[in-house]
C-alpha cells in the first residue's frame, strides 16, 4: 500500500458503484481513511441498498486498508450534517471530501416532468452543496482555532453542464451550477487552507453505458473505465496538490485537461437604440469563439443556419 495519501480522512459519496467506488479504492490504495457514502438507490435515484457501499468497504479492508461505510443521503441538509461529523467523531478529524454522488433522469426540455428536474436538481446540487457547507464549517472552525488545515473539496461536474448536451436541461444545469459553486468555494476557503476543484469525468458506468450507440467493444469498455479517472481525484486528494484551486479538470480514458470557463469575448460600447444592434451582434458573434461541442472543441456559432 503507497503512502501518498498516507491518513488522510476521505468521505466519497456516491462511492458504492461505478467512478466512486474507484476513487474509493485508490484512495485507500494509497493509505487514506476512507467513508464510503452510498445510498444505493437505482440510476434515477429510486430506492435504497446498502449492500454496494459494504462490498468496498468489504475490498478496502481486505487489502489492509481502513474504511466505514454510510448510507445517508446526501441531498438532506441534516444527514449531511451527520456524516461530517460521525466521520471526524470515528477518525479524528476531516481532510477530503468528494461529492460524486448523482442521479440521471433525461428527458428532452418540452417533455420534463416537474419532479424529473426537482430531483436531479436535489441530487447534484443541494447534494453537493450541502457536505460541502458542513465541512467547509468544520475547516474553517480548525483554522480560526490556530490548528494546521490541508484540506480538500472535490466536486463533480459533467461535460454535459460545461459544454452542454440535448436531453440533459435538469443535469446539465446542475453540473453547470456545481462548477460555478467549485470556482466561487474556492475563493472563499483559500483562507483556511482549503483547495476546491471539479472533475468532469468521462466513462461508461451504469448511468452512461445505456446511453452509447451500438454494442460496447471490450476497447471501449476498457478505454471508458472509471479507473482512469480515480488518479487526478487521488492527486487532487494528496497533500502534493496544495497549491492547485479553483480548477475543472476533464477526465476519461482519452484526455485529461483543464476545462476553460466563459470569458469575455469580442465588445462594443453600449447601444441605445435596439433597432440598430442586428449587425452588431451578428458581428461580435462571428468574430467570438465557438460553443464548444461535448468533444469539448469548438462546435456551434450561435446563429441559426
């Protein structure tokens, strides 16, 4: 077992399957304490198991490694509340926190029912948002009492909400909303010794795999595993990684990149009279970068062919 994140206290949500139950493992791989948050409900969120969250606690023990299991949900205000502090009542304290947890209910905009957009909402967003508080609470009580804080908040995103993909308003908006929260928490804890970034992950897992065209290759299956993106969490994890905030990193089998966020692109002074801002606008559109496509590459103008 590696030292690189030699007891470091680790919660993952969402870690009972798929992308979470790989940065659970890592993680303990290199020598972290890890809380394996799971619910287990179904995809769209539906349900409740324990059993998925105990089988890798189940692997992290047996390979020597220290973990506990918890299955709160996450999207409650309270039980979030809980699971920060059972956690740092079991080891001691709190260093990493990874809001993986989430939900898939797609629909197309004119066909979204109200509760199909309410909890996948819930899921991504309050269900980040809230851990997050709780432990932003606890770090910043540590520092202001003068105890050394190195800590550590990872979020999950999606190139579905940074560059965007039909059928996904509810998730796309939430995972857009969740890299907005990364950026703006990370100006806010900086001073307590705390680093916020986002992952966008790419691979097949229960959630995705339905969703590809065709029949999965064993190329694909193995070039889309989630294992492939438990190293940056890890990194991102570790005390090496101190000085890297703020940050959405894409992550798959294929790339692992830096996401650039909106700037501001071509200008003009203020115009009054709206009759005249046709060709201005068709103008600052022609001359601004392109929306990028989910290859995350310039794809779309912005004006209607």
């Amino acid at each position: 077992m590696s030292n690189f994140c030699e007891n470091r206290v680790c919660i993952v949500t969402g870690a009972g399957r798929g992308i979470g139950r790989e940065y659970a493992l890592m993680l303990a791989a290199h020598g972290a304490k890890v809380v394996v948050n799971d619910l287990g409900g179904a995809r769209d969120g539906v349900g409740a198991d324990r059993a998925p969250a105990e089988e890798v606690v189940a692997s992290i023990r047996e390979a020597g490694g220290e973990a506990a299991t918890d299955a709160s949900d996450i999207s409650d205000f309270n039980a979030a509340r809980i699971l920060i502090e059972q956690t740092i009542a079991r080891y001691g304290r709190l260093d990493v926190l990874v809001n993986n947890a989430g939900i898939l209910r797609d629909r197309m905009l004119v066909n979204m029912k109200e509760s199909e957009w309410d909890a996948v909402i819930q899921v991504h967003l309050k269900g980040t948002f809230a851990p997050a508080h709780h432990a932003a609470a606890y770090w910043r009580s540590q520092s202001k009492a003068g105890n050394p804080v190195d800590a550590r908040l990872i979020n999950t995103t999606s190139v579905s909400g940074i560059y965007g993909n039909p059928g996904q308003t509810n998730y796309g908006a939430a995972k857009a909303g969740i890299a907005a929260f990364t950026i703006i928490a990370s100006r806010e804890l900086k001073r307590y010794g705390v680093t916020v970034n986002c992952i966008a992950p790419g691979a097949l897992t229960r959630l995705t795999e339905d969703l590809q065209p065709g029949e999965v290759s064993d190329e694909m299956r193995e070039q889309q595993s989630p294992r492939w993106i438990a190293p940056i969490v890890t990194w991102l994890a570790s005390r090496d990684s101190s000085d890297v905030t703020g940050r959405v990193f894409e992550a798959s089998g294929n790339v692992l990149a830096v996401a650039e966020g909106w700037r501001r692109g071509p200008r003009v002074k203020p115009v009054e009279d709206p009759t005249t801002l046709g060709p201005i606008v068709r103008k600052m559109v022609k001359e601004a970068r392109l929306n990028a496509g989910m290859n995350g590459e310039d794809q779309d103008g912005g004006l209607l062919s």
